[in-house]
C-alpha cells in the first residue's frame, strides 16, 4: 500500500510532484521514487511513496519502469499468483515476486481489458512512453482513493485531496454543494468533492490523458449491473465464498493483524484468519468505564476475549481515553473531507497500536453490513412498511407518547427512546425517503433551516442525487434496493474513505475482505428475505458462519463501532461546541445560522432529542473549513 502522485503537462510538474510525493509520506514511510519524462509539448512526471508489502526488495520499488512502461501504483493484488502465472504461461519473464510487476505486464498485454481481471484494492497511474498517454485507473468498488485536478489541458493526481490542495497554493475554492451533502450525510458522497475544481476518479472507471489534450473516460466495471447480474443467477455458497476471499486477503510478505470489535463480521474473519495463520495478533478497543456507563454501552471486549481464546488469537486491547481535543484537528486533517464519523479515531488509534507493534497489515469486516444488510436503518425499514398498515389514530397517539420521553438525563443516556423517536421521524415516508432519513442527519426542513437560505437550490441538488442514486436499478426487492443504495454511496463515501485515511496516517495497510468482487457478487445473489429474516438482519451471514464460530457469537446482540459521543460531548468537547456554535467560523461567515445550532445545542442538553452526533460533525466542518479557507494549503491548520 502506497502513496501515488503526478503532473501530466502541467507547469513546474517536477517540483510540484516532489510536494505532492512528499505530502503523502505517512504513505509510504518505507521508500520514495521519482520519473520523468516529455509528453508531448510539456512533461509527465510521476511520484511514489512506498509502503513495502510484497517483494520488499528493490525490485518491488516504483514507479516502476519496464520497456516503455512506467507504473505508479497504490494497491493489492489478491489474484496476483494466478495472473503471474497466466502471464509467465504465455513468455513474460518477472525479475521480482512483486504485484505491480504483474499490473505492469497485464497492461502491457491487455491494456485497459485486463482491469475487469484485477481482483484487489488499486488506483494507479500508467504512462507509455511510446504514445506519450497516461492513464489513471480505479478499483471496482472504491476502495482506494484517486484524486485529479485538471487545467487547460494538465492535470495533477494524488491519493489524497490535501496533497492537491497544498500544490494549489490555497487556490482551491470550497465547493458548497460538497459541504451541504456533507451536513446531510456526516459525510461527503464520492461523486462530489470538497473542492470546486477538484475530483475523484469513479470506482470501477479509467481515464486516458493524451500528449494533444484529449481526454478520454470508461466504466470497466459497474455494481447496479453487477448486482441485476447476480440477481438472476445461482445461488453461492456464501461460506466457500468468504473463506476463499479471507485466504486472499491474507498474501503478505509481512505479518497480518485482524480487527476484533467481538461483533459477527469481525469474528468470522478472525476465525477463518486464524486457520490459515496460527496465532494470529488481533486488536480490540474498550473505553473509559464511565464513558462507556453513561453510553449503556454492550461490552463487546468480553466476545472479543471469547473468540481470541477459542481460535488461539494473540489479542492487544486498546483502552480508547483520547485526548479529543488534540485529535479532533488531526483526524479532520487526516480525512481530508469533512467527515463526522467518530469511528475514524478508532481506526486511527488501533492502527497507531500495531504499526507501534510492528504491524502493517490488517483486516477488516468492513463492509459485510452494507452488503447483508446489518444495519439497524435495514430492519426499521422493513418495520416502517408494516408500522404503516397500523391504523392512522393508533399511530398519532404512538407518536405523541415517544415525543415525551426523554433520551438522557443527567445521569446515563436511553438507547430505547433514541431508537424509538429516530425510526419516527421517517416509519410514514415513501421508500426512498424514508431510507434517506434513517441514516442521515437532518430532513429537508430541518437542514434548509440550518443553512444560508442562498444554499436552498443545493440543498435540492443533494436530495435529488440521493433519489437519483437510490432509484438507478431494476431489483424488485426492497431489502436489495437499499444494500445496493448503500454499496454505491455509504461504503466508498463513508467507511472505505475513513478507512483508508485513518489507516494510510499511521502507515498501515487495512484490507476489506467483504468488499471483495467475488463476495459483492455472492451478496447480491442472495435474496433479501434470506439478508432479513423475523428481526435478524445479515441471517444468511449468520448461516454461513456458524459453520465456524460458537452460535453465542454469531446471534449476540449487534455491536456499535463506534465511540461514546454523548459522553465526550457533555464532558471534554462542551467548551468547543459553545466557541463554535456561537462565534466559528462557519457561523460568521454565514453559511451555518447560529439560531438553529443554538437550538440543537438546547435540545440535545434538556435531553430531549440527541444531537451529538449532529454537533460532532459540525465540529469536524469547523475544522475543516478552517483548514480550507486559511489560504496557506489545506493541513497547516493543526493549531487553529
């Protein structure tokens, strides 16, 4: 896993790719390399940071240069052996036993043809030296990132934004739409970017830049038709599957770590990894114990214990008592988005754990929870259909009595009444509205009260997509529907972008054996009344891994990664939250009205509704604007 960079005919290319290769360094700690080349009437120049993974030698190292081809790359290949061999068969002879020696002479064999036979985690860039073109590609399913900016007829690439940003010289504007999507979501959806002239490469796409100006673009890959695929076909066994899967995801030429939260998804994987490595290391987290009283937290850690003992897993835990002061600017520097997803410090702090340890890789249960339908947004869902045919007075009198009840008092916050008045505000909606509302922050009014009445046509942009996204398939079934919406939008917007950026800071490689072609294709076979079943969601996960795992573990009670918000709210971050909320920056420059915040503030104290984690994204937006607007490059902000 690595950091990539580079210019396309773009003025003062070679020290702009120097900036970026070194922006990206917590990337790849463990080498660096340049290359230069004319294309056309300017240069190409291509950067790389280097995270050594496979063939830790020199022969492993990029950008990699063969015969014409040179091959900047951020990846893992899990079919690497099987294309080696494929590629040797037909007369390649490799120097090394890396994968990006693979990529390279698959591209030079197949070209873009060969991306639908990649099997990984990628973004790369490859330039030939012949035809003077370079072409950016990207994974399937968005799980490594690819950031461009293009001018006139140049370009510069990264795997992270705030490399651009720092080249740009604070030239970047702060794309508006990008931030109201962000307030809806807690998160920035991929198809937009946080900066106006700057964009991501879609997953499953390529784009050909060539030395006369032309830019050319295609979908090698696309998951609404995968998944109408699947659909009409067999049947999986979705234990082979995921097995098969978890033993890729294993190919290292360093040690292999797990994440063990002790909830199904991880468990499974740790289980399976073990068989396949004895004695496995794997890392849990726990809070301060009176963080995690005030939360009624579950106490994951003692299924975490259960499953480390029965597979013979070395476990590390980690007590999370962060100082969320000082990590709250690091993590908003490190996401490069505005995300407000607390989970990102966990990752940040587990991985910080093991790299400490020694450890570079590790896997996660990303992504199973999308694809199964884990949620508890799937479920109340499916509830919200049967909750309508309940007469209309029954109803309003329901509605009534939860608005009363408190969600915390002074003392300890009530799960129950969150969840209760939560599945309220959308069990009445239409389909797509309703599925909307059950994850995201605020409903239409709600949001356009909170921002600057400039933005309301923005805010219509944001809603229609959502629609436009949700609507885009022809699967006749609910459950489906909404494991697809959020495949396509929550995964690569949210968790695999977190993932990724709190991971790469502390230099270690997180790889998601769910988010896999194969399991995706599995996953969208199976029906959705075998994912729902009664109350169970992800049932045919839990079928699949009892073949493994104590059934104790399997139909324990879900887990939340997540960490204790309202806790920290009310205690280490309630000073910041009244600096920001009356005198931020956002609320100066008017695009957030203090009125609204101050009214959220008000609410979530009386404990009446819960707003932490509203109030925690805006305080990650603060940061982050900050940072955006301060003119000298997005990250220099830390002390601000």
């Amino acid at each position: 896993m690595c950091g990539i960079a580079g210019t396309y005919r773009w003025p003062d290319g070679k020290a702009v790719t120097d900036r970026l290769t070194g922006v990206l360094a917590h990337r790849g700690p463990d080498g660096t390399g340049q290359y230069s080349h004319p294309a056309g009437d300017g240069e190409v120049h291509l950067g790389h940071r280097r995270l050594a993974i496979i063939d830790l030698s020199e022969t492993g190292a990029q950008p990699m240069v063969s015969d014409g081809l040179v091959l900047t790359y951020n990846g893992e290949l899990y079919n690497a052996p099987e294309l080696r061999a494929e590629l040797a068969a037909a007369g390649v002879r490799f120097r090394g036993t890396s994968d990006t020696e693979v990529l390279l002479e698959a591209w030079r064999r197949w070209g873009t043809d060969c991306l639908p036979r990649l099997r990984g985690m990628f973004a790369f860039g490859v330039f030939d030296e012949r035809t003077g073109e370079l072409v950016l590609a990207r994974d399937q399913l968005g799980i490594k990132p690819l950031f461009l900016l293009r001018r006139g007829g140049g370009l510069v690439f990264a795997s992270e934004l705030k490399a651009l940003a720092a080249v740009s010289g604070g030239s970047l504007e702060v794309d508006h739409g990008a931030l109201v999507a962000s307030l809806l979501y807690y998160w920035v959806p991929d198809s937009r970017c946080a900066f106006r002239e700057a964009e991501k490469l879609p997953p499953g796409s390529w784009m050909r830049f060539r030395p006369d100006g032309r830019v050319e673009r295609g979908r090698y890959w696309n998951l609404r038709d995968v998944a109408a695929e699947a659909r009409a076909g067999e049947q999986p066994d979705l234990a082979a599957v995921i097995e098969e899967s978890t033993r890729r995801h294993l190919l290292s030429d360093v040690p292999v770590a797990t994440f063990l939260s002790g909830g199904l998804d991880s468990s499974y994987l740790t289980a399976l990894a073990a068989r396949d490595r004895p004695g496995i290391s794997a890392y849990t987290i726990g809070f301060r114990a009176e963080d995690a009283r005030f939360e009624a937290m579950p106490d994951d850690l003692r299924y975490a214990r259960q499953v480390a003992e029965r597979f013979g897993v070395d476990l590390h835990e980690i007590e999370i008592a962060p100082n969320v002061l000082d990590l709250l600017p690091e993590m908003t520097y490190h996401l490069d988005e505005p995300i407000g997803d607390p989970a990102a410090i966990n990752t940040f702090l587990i991985c910080s754990a093991a790299r400490e340890a020694g450890v570079k890789v590790m896997l996660s249960g990303m992504g199973a929870d999308e694809l199964f339908a884990g949620y508890r947004k799937h479920l109340a869902n499916l509830i919200a259909l049967r909750y309508q045919r309940v007469p209309r007075p029954l109803r309003r009198g329901v509605s009534a009595a939860v608005g009363r009840l408190p969600v915390a008092t002074a003392r300890r916050g009530y799960r129950s009444v969150r969840f209760a008045k939560r599945f309220l505000s959308f069990a009445e909606l239409p389909e797509e509205t309703a599925f909307r509302r059950s994850y995201t922050m605020y409903d239409r009014q709600e949001l356009l009260a909170l921002l600057d009445p400039d933005l309301a046509g923005t805010v219509e942009d944001v809603l229609t997509e959502h629609a436009d996204v949700y609507r885009d398939n022809d699967l006749d079934d609910f459950v489906n529907r909404m494991c697809l919406a959020d495949a396509r939008m929550f995964l690569p917007g949210l968790n695999l972008t977190y993932t990724d950026r709190s991971s790469m800071a502390a230099s270690t490689e997180v790889r998601v054996p769910y988010v896999d072609v194969e399991v995706v294709k599995a996953a969208f076979a199976v029906p959705g009344d075998r994912k729902i079943v009664g109350r169970q969601g992800k049932a045919v996960l839990k079928e699949a891994a009892t073949s493994v795992l104590p059934r104790e573990i399997v139909y324990r009670p879900k887990g939340l990664f997540s960490a204790p918000l309202r806790a920290w709210m009310s205690r280490d971050l309630a000073p910041l939250v009244r600096e920001v909320v009356n005198d931020g920056v956002l609320v100066r420059s008017g695009l957030l009205r203090r009125e609204a915040l101050q009214r959220l503030v008000a609410e979530d104290a009386a404990g009446q509704r819960d707003f932490s984690k509203h109030l925690w994204h805006v305080l990650t937006l603060e940061y982050w604007y900050r940072g955006a607007t301060s003119g000298s490059g997005h990250g220099s902000h830390l002390a601000a």
